[in-house]
C-alpha cells in the first residue's frame, strides 16, 4: 500500500508471490463454501423471486425475448446471462441456483474483493479478511449485487489502468453501457457514485480530466440506452416509446410508488443471527465520511466508500435483513480498507499535501487552541442530522439527502475545518459508535422484556403439579429428564442423584444409576420429553421399574409429560389427561 506520508501513490509495488497465493486460496474457499452452502432444492424453492428468476431464465432459454422486470431492474443482458446458466445446468434449479445464487454471487463476490485487495497491494492478511466478510457477512444475495465489486474493481484510480489513458476512457465508457443491459438500477446508481467520485472525491487528476471522465461515464450510459433501443428496434420491432416506457419511465414509476419504511434504530428485529448486520449498516456507510477520515484515506478507498453509500436505496426501500446484507459488500470493504489505511499512516501526515495541479489540501493537526466541545456536538448533529433525514423520510429523498449530506460533510469538513476537524470528527464517531452500542442495550432490554423462557416449564408446573403431590405420596425426592430443570425450584423438589445433563455418553454411568431405578433410591421420574440422545439402557430401567402414574398432555405448549412412581410405592391410580382451551380432563 502507499506509504504513510502518500495518500495518492500509485500502488506500482508488484504483487508477489504471496498475494497470489493468498488470491488463489480465497478462489478455492469461495468454490467450496458455494458448495456447501446449498442444499437439494424442494418445490418452495421455486417461489417469489427466485422461481419468477428460474422460470425467466428457462423462457429465455427457449427463445423467448427478455424484458425489463419493472421491480428489480432487470434487463435484457441479465436474463441472456441467466438463460446461459440455466443451459449449463441442464435445467436443474438446485445446479442453476448454485450458479446464479452462490457461486457467482457471494463466491465472486469473495473472489473481486480479494482481487481489489491485488489491485491495492494490501497485505495477504487483509485480503483474507475481507474476502472472508464478504463471503460470510456481507454477502451477496445473487449474481445482481456482485457487479457492484466488479464496477469498484475496474474503475480503482490506480495501477495499469490508469497509466493508459485510452483504456481507462474505453472502461468509463463500456462498463456503465454493460452494466445498463444487466440491471438498470445499478447502471444509474454506480454510473452516479462514479461522477461524485470525479467531482467531489478524487485528488489525483486536474478538473478538466475529471470533468472529462464524467462525460465519458456519462456517454457510456447513454451508449448503453440507446444500443439496446436500437437493438429491439431493429430485431423485435419495438417502438422507441415502449422501450422508454419499460426500461425508463417503469424503473422511474416503480421507485416513486415505493413503500419507503422508517429504519428506526432502536426497534430492530429481535431475530437473532445476522441482524447485527442491519443495526450496523447505517453507522458502518458514514465511517468514511467523518472529516478526519475522509482526509487521510486514498481515492480508491473513497471510490468504493462512495459506491456503497449510492446503494443505501436499495435497504432504505426495504428495510430488512437480505436487502441490507446484500448490498454491505461495498461497505465492509470500505471500512476495511479505513481501517487498514489509518493503521499504516498512524504517523501525522504534513498539514498541507500538495497536489498534481499544484493546489492543496489541508490535513488536520489536533490543537488545543480551539474550543473542542462546541465543535464536537457541531460534528455529532451533523451526524445525527444524516442519519435521522437519510433513514427517516418515507421517501427516496431521504436517500438523497443521506448521500448529499454524507458527501457535503466529509468534502466541506475536510477542506475548511482545518485544525478543527479532529474535534468535529470525534463528535461524529461519537454518534457512530454510541448509537448502536445504545440500541444494543436498548434491543437486549426488549429482549428480556418479550421473552417467554419459563412458559413451557410454568405450563407443566401449573397442570402437572396436582398429579405429582397425587401420585409422589409425599416425597420430594424426585428425577427430572431430559429437560425443564426448572420444575425442580417450581415443583420444591430436589434430585437425588447428581446428574442433569443426559448427553451422548450418559452411558457411562449405568453401572450407578441403574441399581439406583431397580432399588427405589429415585422415588419418582418425571419425564418432560424423549431424551435426545436415545439411551435404551435409560428408558427401558424405567419402564421396567416403574409406573406411569399421570400422563398430561399439554396441547398448547405440545408437550406431554408423565410422572413415574416406583412400583415399590404400591398400586397407584393411573391417568392419561389432556389440557385443552384452559381446562384439564380426560383424555379422549
């Protein structure tokens, strides 16, 4: 990576033996792990998306003449993409999902982070761990949300591609007009992220050739539009004014008419698993934008940061777990590379760096001489400010403003606070970090407040209770197995044996507590449920022991339990009852 003192060194460096070995190893993980991770698809595979995706690829296949799918952006190159993997799986929805849903999804995506770590030079360390976030976090949905790598992969303003300037313009220009034929939506997006990028982000360049890769990104989604108009013209016959009204004016509509929810940070799903993912996502995509930040990382950094936080309206429109999983890809590379970045040029850099048009751009330097605490609640409101406006509007304005006051904090900041922006940049990350530690203590309190932990073994306390003072004759002496060891402090009885846990090698202990079951020593067993790892040694030293003095059947909780007695206590009224709508009877 650039030295410390560099933000904007061309990474000339070569690559090594290592990376590439590094590269290679993450290509392997990445196949194996898209192997693994799917299953034999059943008939409610092909449902919803994934069905309507299936059965268009299969269309396609046959001839059929792919148009856009309003909801998603889908175009045409997709669904030719799409019939292409569908061939090479021979129709197979399990070998077609592996494909189109795994492999070139969170496997490529894997793969193109670890690539953009090659472009980079960053350590083998980083490229794994990035690769490995990507594949197991921020993973990819499907093959759509992977070109959002592969646009930051082509277009890092660094290395071989920027040192031919011809073939840098021919990547601006093709790669918007590609990537308009597979997903309208990510064509405007990353075509848009791209020209903030050139406008307000990049240093290493003079305005004009800024101003002249944005046309050219520009030209290139233009090129895009209109090749592919032509082209159902020409070979399908349809009018201009349909396809504008499909491929434009559809997409435009769909996102008007979309329901737009309020990401209320303190009211997230209590699901567990990987909804850390979605309590994070907001603060994760400003990280670069704080001032201090912004400053002191590389234009590639900026790039992907940018790229992320454009697809902010895909999770703003749907505020849910898959759609904020699958676009965090960028935005975990983006805070890796921050990380990454700020560690190496830990060493304060010169207050002033010139650039290669001979301006400059201040660097802070942390002084004591301006007045901190204003400026950190100024730097905290901004913060509040973006994410309260960007996440709360039901509206795609609330996208807009997040990106325009993201990008205007982080460019104004960085160029005008001057020594000021340390202390700004603390009452950023202040809002950063502490809003989502708040709302971690806030998510476990509601935890605790809806959990039910008790309510299965209060169930079995309340209707089994009177049946054990009934069939126990007075003993509290008492085995509960396999499971609700509550019922030991509910019912006031206690265990005369030491053992609690029956796991997969209890049996070890037959030789003890078998005699214990034939002599008495256990005066009653109350069984919550089959143990869970047979014991037949267990089970059958009960039965032949034992009388199955009350079993209860608890419908609403779909237990059954029942109490044994040692059939040295004598002859015992025997009962089989039911618990149904509140009420306890006979079971029928």
């Amino acid at each position: 990576m650039a030295s410390s003192g560099d933000l904007r060194a061309d990474h000339t460096e070569p690559i090594g033996t290592i990376r590439w070995a590094t590269f290679v190893g993450v290509c392997v993980v990445a196949l194996v792990w898209s192997a693994y991770s799917v299953g034999a698809q059943n008939g409610s595979f092909l449902t919803q998306d994934f069905g309507a995706q299936y059965h268009l690829a299969e269309i396609t296949a046959r001839g059929a003449i792919p148009l856009v799918d309003f909801e998603h952006g889908w175009n045409a190159g997709s669904f030719w993409v799409n019939a292409a993997l569908y061939a090479i799986a021979s129709g197979s929805p399990t070998i077609w999902y592996f494909l189109w849903g795994r492999l070139l999804g969170a496997g490529l995506g894997a793969v193109l982070a670890a690539a953009i770590g090659l472009r980079l030079r960053l350590h083998p360390v980083v490229m794994i761990a990035v690769a490995l976030g990507v594949l197991l976090l921020a993973t990819p949905l499907h093959i759509k949300y992977t070109i959002c790598l592969l646009w930051v992969f082509v277009l890092l303003p660094t290395g071989w591609l920027e040192s031919r300037p011809r073939l840098a313009a021919a990547a601006r220009v093709l790669l918007p007009a590609l990537v308009f034929w597979q997903y309208v939506e990510l064509a405007v997006l990353l075509t848009g992220a791209a020209g903030l990028f050139e406008l307000f982000a990049r240093r290493s360049v003079s305005w004009r050739t800024r101003i002249v890769n944005c046309v050219q990104l520009a030209g290139g989604f233009v090129l895009g539009l209109v090749v592919e108009a032509v082209a159902y013209k020409a070979l399908w016959g349809l009018s201009f004014a349909d396809f504008n009204r499909q491929v434009i004016l559809g997409q435009t509509e769909t996102h008007e008419n979309a329901q737009y929810a309020v990401w209320n940070f303190f009211d997230l799903p209590t699901e567990s698993g990987r909804f850390f993912i979605l309590a994070l996502y907001p603060f994760a995509l400003l990280l670069p934008f704080v001032p201090l930040v912004w400053q002191r990382v590389s234009d590639s950094t900026r790039l992907v940061a940018l790229a992320g936080l454009v697809l902010v309206i895909v999770p703003i429109r749907r505020v849910d777990n898959p759609h904020t999983t699958t676009v965090s890809a960028l935005v975990l590379v983006a805070v890796v590379l921050v990380v990454a970045e700020l560690y190496e040029r830990r060493t304060p850099p010169p207050s002033v760096e010139p650039d290669s048009r001979g301006t400059s751009e201040s660097v802070s330097k942390p002084t004591r001489s301006v007045i901190a605490l204003p400026l950190a609640v100024l730097g905290a409101a901004w913060t509040a400010a973006t994410l309260w406006i960007g996440f709360g509007l039901q509206s795609m304005l609330g996208a807009i403003f997040l990106v325009a006051l993201a990008i205007a904090g982080a460019t104004l900041g960085s160029a005008f606070l001057g020594r000021a922006t340390a202390a700004v940049s603390a009452g950023a990350l202040v809002v950063l970090g502490g809003v989502p530690a708040l709302a971690a203590v806030d998510h476990l309190g509601d935890m605790r407040t809806d959990a039910k932990s008790f309510v299965v073994s209060d169930s079995i306390a309340r209707w089994v209770g009177p049946e054990y003072e009934r069939c126990s004759g007075g003993t509290r002496e008492t085995l509960v197995m396999p499971n609700y060891l509550e019922l030991y402090d509910a019912l006031e009885i206690t265990n005369p044996t030491p053992y609690y846990l029956f796991h997969y090698d209890f049996a070890q202990y037959e030789d003890v507590l078998v005699p214990q079951l034939e002599d008495g020593s256990i005066p009653v067993v109350i069984e919550t449920m089959p143990l869970h790892t047979p014991q037949p040694w267990l089970t059958d030293a009960v039965r032949a022991n034992y009388v199955p003095c009350s079993v209860v059947r608890i419908e609403k909780q779909g237990v059954a339990v029942t109490v044994w007695t040692h059939q040295s206590r004598g002859g015992v009224q025997q009962r089989d009852l039911t618990v149904r709508g509140g009420e306890i009877g006979p079971t029928r």
